[in-house]
C-alpha cells in the first residue's frame, strides 16, 4: 500500500492527525510525507499506523502518540506521565522574559508544577538563567529530565521532588517564581475533554472542590521563600479563579497584575513583592 492509499481511504480522524501519525510512524517530516504519497509501505509499518489511529480515534491526544509537543518553538517530548503543554502557558514565559530583560540582576527562579519542564527550559535555554524546577511527581520529573538533556538545557536546571515547597529548604529565596498548578475545579470536572480527562495526569489537573487548594497552600507557602522585590507569575483557569488567587496573593503583600488570553479568559496573574 502507498501513501496516498492510506490518506484516501482513512476517514475516521482529521487528514492532518493523520499526516503526523504516518510522519511519526515513517520517520518522515510532514513536508515529506506530502512529497512522496508514492512511497509504499511495509506491513508491520502499516499496522502500526492503522492501531495508532485507533487510539486517536477513542480520544488519545495526537501529542501522546507521537510523543512530541512544541512549546515556544522547542520540540519538547510528552508521554502519559505528563501534562501536555498548551499554548496559552506561553504567556507565563513571555512574561518572565520581559521582566529578566528589564531586571537582569534576577539569578534565582523557581518553576514550581513544572511537568514536562517546559516553562523552566524556555527560559533557561534563552537566558542561561539558572532555574529549579519542581514537581510532586518523580514520573513527570523524569519526562522534565529528558526533555532538559534533549534540548540541551541540563546545565542550568536542577530538579526536585517535591509537594509545592516541602522539599525546598526553609528561608531559600527565589527572585522569581513561576507556577502552573492544578486549577481545574470539582465542578468543571466532568466538562473537562474526553481526550483531557481520560488520558492527561489528574494530578496535573485536578486543583480540589473549588479549584484553588492547591494554590491556597501555595500562597501560604511562598512569603518564606519569595525575596522581598520579587515576582510571582501563575497561570489560572479564569476569572473566578483568578480573582480569588488575586486576593490570595495581595493578602500576603504583593502587588497583581492580571492578564487574559487571546479567549479574553483571565489567564495570568502577576505579583510583585
């Protein structure tokens, strides 16, 4: 069988899902793939593919099954053990870059709920800027790990297993932190996409009843560790959300800057100290 066999007669997901699961499958970048729609096809390749579009077809995310995401125009490698990197999370890099460029004397950040290790290695691969990514899951720290040697970016990048900071030693202090925590409510739940909330980790996910606990506890947290001028950048899941992380921030002192995403949902705060 051709390539172009197998784009014809496969109508059950997206032309473009497709194209990247023959493109994993082949080895082949997608731009090839369209070049060479004579190529044949051995059989245990076309197995392969046919059994990969079944897992797309029953809501398996395309990342998970070509074990790749680009995040911030890096390739970044996901698996089930982490969360998948979303675009809008973008904004949370975006808005440290600008601050390390207007406050260059910034060495020390934290990346705390760091996954894949995306946020922290965007920022270090562009800055050099050494970074401490934490996560509560070993597994994910494992993905973060790889994803940091692939990119080249282990040098500046040093991780911990940790639930938020009980792994980091009292009195530490971060210029900047950066958190991407569990905000999905008890609520919102079982609104969440099939593909989002039967194959992604619930612990990445899943913030408690109201969807703030766990960054309730990070608030409480963060004073002992935060130096005085510094900023805390988070990313929430709207504006109820966001309002009340907002409160929970100027609680402890810090000035909040809130930011929307392109879908004009509250998606970002900003505190400075």
């Amino acid at each position: 069988m051709q390539i172009r066999d197998i784009i014809s007669e496969t109508k059950d997901i997206g032309k473009l899902d497709l194209i990247n699961i023959i493109s994993f499958t082949l080895s082949m970048r997608k731009e090839e793939i369209l070049m060479n729609v004579e190529r044949e096809i051995e059989n245990e390749q076309l197995a392969h593919i046919k059994n990969l579009v079944k897992d797309r077809m029953r809501g398996k995310p395309l990342s998970y099954i070509t074990k790749s995401k680009e995040f911030f125009s890096e390739p970044f490698f996901v698996d089930e053990r982490v969360l998948i990197p979303r675009p809008e999370t973008e904004l949370l890099v975006e808005e440290a870059l600008q601050i390390l460029t207007k406050k260059p004397h910034i060495s020390h950040i934290l990346d705390m709920g760091t996954g894949s290790g995306a946020i922290g290695i965007a920022i270090s691969k562009r800055t050099g800027t050494h970074i401490v990514c934490v996560d509560i899951s070993m597994e994910a720290l494992s993905v973060a790990r790889k994803n940091a040697f692939l990119l080249q970016a282990s040098g500046s990048i040093h991780f911990v297993c940790s639930d938020l900071f009980r792994g980091i030693k009292r009195g530490r202090k971060f210029d900047m932190v950066l958190a991407n925590l569990p905000y999905v409510s008890h609520e919102e739940w079982d609104g969440v996409m099939v593909e989002v909330r039967d194959f992604e980790p619930k612990i990445a996910l899943y913030g408690g009843v109201g969807g703030t606990e766990v960054y309730e506890r990070f608030a409480r947290e963060i004073p002992h560790y935060l130096e005085k001028d510094g900023y805390v950048i988070c990313e929430v899941g709207g504006d109820t959300q966001g309002k009340k992380i907002k409160g929970m921030l100027e609680t402890i002192g810090l000035t909040v800057v809130v930011k929307k995403d392109l879908s004009d949902r509250v998606r970002m705060l900003t505190g400075h100290g």
